[in-house]
C-alpha cells in the first residue's frame, strides 16, 4: 500500500491530479512548473499545435538536452548504461524525422 497524496499541478492551464509521495510535493511541483514553461516555449514558436505533439516535442526536446549532458560523461571516458544508449538512439531518429517533415 501507498501513502502518496493526490496533488494539483496546471500544465498548459490543464489542471491534473496526481499521486506524490510524501515528501516529494515540492520537487513534483518543480517539476510541473518547469514542463509547463518548456511546453509554452514550444507552443509560443507557432509551429506545432495541439497539447499532444507540444508535449511529445518537449519531451523529445528534454530528453535530448539529458543525452547532451550525458555525453560529458562519455568524453570523460564513462560509457552510457545500454539503456541510455538505445533511448539516445531512438531520440534521434524522432529527432530527424521530425526534422524532415519541417522541410
């Protein structure tokens, strides 16, 4: 059983629910604030519309800014987990079919 607590965040002036452990409101909270100013970001350029591709496009944006920073680790001689690997691999092929279907 879990003691998590039911919490409001707003992303994109979308209220939701969700479970957060106790303890962990403030970070989860952090968190909504910082996806919702990265999904405004996208949404602000104009050229993506509808909350579905701006949220799969902020993730893609995020998580490729994640793998950015994990190739620090990779110049300073530490190997990605497979795991990682493979993700990395799959955000760039999103990355550049997304890329094609702009041109």
């Amino acid at each position: 059983m879990t003691d998590a607590q039911p919490i409001n965040i707003s992303i994109l002036d979308k209220d939701y629910k969700v479970a957060c452990p106790p303890g962990e409101q403030s970070a989860l909270l952090e968190s909504a604030k910082f996806l919702d100013s990265k999904m405004r970001e996208v949404r602000d350029t104009g050229n993506i519309m509808g909350s579905e591709r701006i949220a799969v496009i902020t993730a893609l944006n995020m998580a490729n800014d994640l793998l950015k920073s994990s190739n620090v680790d990779r110049e300073l001689g530490r190997e990605l987990p497979p795991r990682l690997k493979d993700l990395e691999s799959k955000i760039s092929r999103v990355l550049e079919q997304a890329r094609q279907l702009e041109i």
